[in-house]
C-alpha cells in the first residue's frame, strides 16, 4: 500500500469521541511504517439531518465511491427514527458498494475480565451476510391502526448472495484452524433456513480439508456462553450474525472493544470500518467511552488495504496496553477517559521496534 484516501464519517453520539482517537493512533501507525494515509471528513449523521433533513446529501455516495475505505464512527440519535437512520446512511453504503461481507472478530485480550467464570480462549470469527436475508425491503403494512392490521416481512436469501458469503468464511477457515461452523434454524423456518443449510452443504464440498458443523440459532447462543473457546469462524445470515455478533464480544468482556469492517472483497467499492457498539446517546459527550472498538476497526482497515504489519503493530499495542492495566474505561473495570485510552494506545504504536530503526 503506498497511499490510500480514507473517508471519514465520526457520525453522531460517542462516534465524535472515538474517531478521533481511531485516527490518531493510524496516524501513529502511519508515521512508524511510513503510510500515506489521506483522511477526509464528511460531517454525515442525525445533526445533518437536522440541518438539511438528510443524513447525507443526496449525491453523498457518489462523494465517497473513489475513496479506498471508509472509517465510520456511530450512527443513531433519539431525535431521528432508527429506521431513517439506518435506512437512509448506513445501508445505501453497505448495499450500494456490494460490502456483502460484515467480519467481525471475537477475542479475550488479556487484562480485560470477562463474565464467565472459565472462558478459556475466545479468538474466532464471525462472517456474517451484510447485503440481503432478513434485512430485506420487501414487505408492508395494511390497514394501519385497525383491528385487522398487518405487517409483512420477507426474507430474500438468493444462491449468489449465499454462495459468496460462504466461500468467504470457507476462505478464512483455511488461513486459520480450517473448521466453520454455520448458523441456522431449519427446525423452525420452513423455506430459507434448508436452503441456507443446502448452499453450505454445496459450498463446503470445494473444501475438503476444513471440518464444517452447524447449529440451531438458539443452541449456538447457549454455546457461545458456554463454550466459546470452541469456535473458529461462524457464517451466519444477516440477522443471526447481528445477533451473535453482539453476543460474541459480550462475553469476552465489554462490547466497546469490538470492531468490524463491511467488506467488498473483490475491492470494486470502498469497504466500510466501524466498532460494533451504537452512538450510545446515554454517555455521549462524557470522555468515557472505549476507543478500542473504533481503533481496532482501523487496524483491520489497514489489513484490508495490505498495510498488515502496521495493522499488526495495532492489535500489539491495544494488548499490550490492556495487559498493563492502566488507562482502562469504565466498561473494563477501569476509570481512564476516551483520550487517555486512546493516547496510550498511539504512544504503544509509536514505541514499536520500526519507529526506533527508522529513528536508530
């Protein structure tokens, strides 16, 4: 990677705080490996909305098409409905520009206690379908606030959607222990949860060497409490993985260090990069959210731009920081602000052996 122009959306809530500490440690990451990194900002959100009753303008996908990634904050605000917000930003990005793959990875770092009592070691993936299932648009609403009322749902699996996603997570499983393991419920729903077992069935035949299973939603859930040290890399549709992907980090000890990239692997569009937490409007603006989600985030961006040994230095530094136990948030035990977390963690990159040889 010899420079890459970074879209940047701090959005709203606690997304104004953890941006700028995201950026500050690539930034540190960026001088210790020599990267040319070219951020831009974009004032997207709910207070755009309020000024022009957008959440982004209407050419703004167009703004952001020729960018390399995308670094996302938080969207979400009580004054704007969820479903403007989500509907009008966030999936016109993630559908627009086919970031078909939504990665998100489940870790115990050491320092950071988590709820179980023995949760031996949690690393996997979970590979969750970004672009159709159970988010569909398909559906409606007859006879509103009558008697006979009704809402109408539909979930829209295709074989191209599923097979894709898949092969994505089948990917992975090879660079890593090679077992998969797939969400479904075909117990329970009838017509798209059998032919998601069936496309996987399909898929995992171009992959002899890696052991495949596949579990009911609702035991996986239990298994992710009970057993996470188990688990490699999970594929699940849109909505089990949303699910489980707030579950996972859950248990490794506090959601506010969980990361994800919406990925367009095929690189045809920019892929996108957030933590997996919300604005969290209830501590927004305290200087206490973890920052560690919205860092991670970029270290997996620097990865998916081929900038792997400065997103390695990240990932080396937000343990090495957790492991000593000083500047930790709230949500970790601790009483450090966002910044001072945040500080800790670019000072860690900075101190990393390429920095003294390029200074030595």
């Amino acid at each position: 990677m010899s420079s890459a122009r970074i879209a940047v959306i701090e959005g709203d809530g606690i997304g104004k705080e953890v941006v700028p500490e995201g950026r500050k440690v690539l930034e540190a990451a960026a001088r210790v490996f020599g990267l040319d990194l070219r951020f831009e900002a974009f004032d997207w959100g709910c207070d755009h909305h309020a000024r022009f009753g957008r959440m982004m303008p209407e050419a703004g996908l167009d703004k952001i098409a020729g960018h390399d990634a995308i670094f996302l904050g938080a969207i979400g605000w009580p004054t704007v409905s969820d479903v403007e917000s989500l509907w009008t930003l966030l999936m016109p990005i993630r559908r627009n520009f086919q970031q078909y793959v939504n990665l998100r990875p489940v870790r115990l770092f050491g320092g950071v206690p988590s709820p179980l009592a023995t949760p031996g070691v949690i690393d996997f993936y979970i590979v969750r379908e970004n672009n159709e299932g159970e988010y569909s648009e398909i559906g409606g609403r007859m006879f509103p606030g009558m008697d006979q009322e009704m809402v109408i749902q539909n979930t829209v699996l295709t074989r191209f959607g599923c097979d894709r996603v898949m092969r994505f997570a089948f990917e992975l499983a090879m660079k890593r222990k090679r077992r998969l393991t797939s969400a479904t419920k075909s117990n329970g729903i009838i017509h798209t949860m059998p032919f998601w077992d069936e496309r996987f069935r399909a898929v995992a035949k171009d992959y002899p060497a890696v052991a495949t299973e596949q579990f009911h939603i609702d035991i996986l859930a239990a298994h992710f409490v009970g057993r996470p040290s188990r688990f490699d890399v999970v594929v699940a549709s849109n909505l089990f993985g949303d699910i489980l992907s707030d579950l996972g980090p859950a248990v490794t000890g506090t959601i506010g260090i969980a990361p994800s990239g919406n990925l367009n692997p095929e690189r045809r569009f920019p892929s996108m990069f957030e933590p997996v937490h919300g604005s969290a409007p209830d501590i927004a603006g305290r200087n206490i959210a973890n920052p560690i989600g919205q860092i991670w985030s970029g270290a997996m961006m620097l990865d998916h731009l081929g900038a792997t040994e400065a997103a390695a230095a990240i990932v080396s530094a937000i343990e090495r920081v957790l492991l000593s136990g000083e500047n930790l948030t709230r949500d970790m035990g601790g009483t450090a602000s966002t910044s001072a977390l945040g500080q800790a963690i670019a000072d860690a990159v900075s101190a990393h052996p390429a920095e003294t040889r390029r200074h030595g």
